[in-house]
C-alpha cells in the first residue's frame, strides 16, 4: 500500500475504524488446528468375494469408502452399514444403507449412513451380503463390527 512500510498493513474494521499493524501483531494469529476425524479399517470376506475398506466416523454419519469382489454374474455381492450406538444396536430406522449390487467384478465405492444424534455412532456393523439375481434373494454372508480408531 503507498504511503506504508513492506512490514505494515492497514487493519480495518467494521464500522470504518482502521489501524497499522505490523508484522509481529499479524504473527499472533494462529490458523485453527485442523482434526482428523476418526476411522476404523474393515475387511470382510466370504470365499473369493470380500469388502476391504475404511470407515470414516465424522459427527452425524458415517461413510465407508471400499474395495467389492463379486467372482459370479448371477449371485452378486454387495455390503450394508448399520450405524451402531454404544450399546452395539442399530441407532435408529434410517442409520441403514446399502451399496450397489456388484455381479462378477471388482468395484470400488463408498456408503453414507446417518447418525443425526449427538456425538454420532460409537462403532458400525459392516455386512457383506449377496443377491441372488435368480431368486432376488438377499442372505448375509459374513460381517464385522468397526470400531473408530
């Protein structure tokens, strides 16, 4: 700015009053500490197909973001979440979901889950599931309760 020393700013605010400050009063300023939210790894298999991921537990959800194998074209294999209180039961009706259906492939994606209470969910239940596009039925094959770390 003209009129000022490479060291010195002008400081205005709101309300129209300004000020010089210099290099050392700018120094004291501190950008907020940036947290990583927790996360608890997972992997589930059941004979050559599995689910391999990580769970990322922010305040009001939970999203995994993971690796599928599906090895058959007509028994499919997906995963569903379950957002877990501390007691280990399902938070509510809406703290469910599921993935998309992977039929003989490798597939990578990611699942959010609300947890709309305070402080979240103490721990998820991943469930590796397959649908059979045959039948349309649906069976449980293996699952894994995830911890945040």
């Amino acid at each position: 700015m003209k009129g000022l020393e490479d060291d010195q700013k002008v400081c205005c605010r709101r309300g129209g009053s300004c000020g010089r400050t210099g290099l050392s009063d700018r120094a004291s300023f501190q950008p907020a500490a940036v947290t990583a939210y927790p996360t608890g790894p997972f992997e589930v298999r059941y004979g050559n197909t599995y689910a391999v991921g990580t769970v990322t537990f922010y305040g009001r959800s939970v999203v995994a973001r993971f690796s599928i194998r599906s090895v058959s074209k007509t028994d499919c294999r997906f995963i569903s979440v379950v957002a877990l209180n501390s007691r280990g039961h399902q938070m509510n009706d809406s703290a469910y979901s599921s993935s998309v259906k992977t039929c003989d492939a490798d597939g990578t994606e990611a699942v959010a889950v609300p947890a709309n209470v305070a402080g979240g969910a103490s721990s998820v239940r991943v469930i590796l599931r397959s649908y059979d596009l045959l039948t349309l039925a649906k069976k449980d094959l293996n699952s894994l309760r995830v911890f945040p770390s």
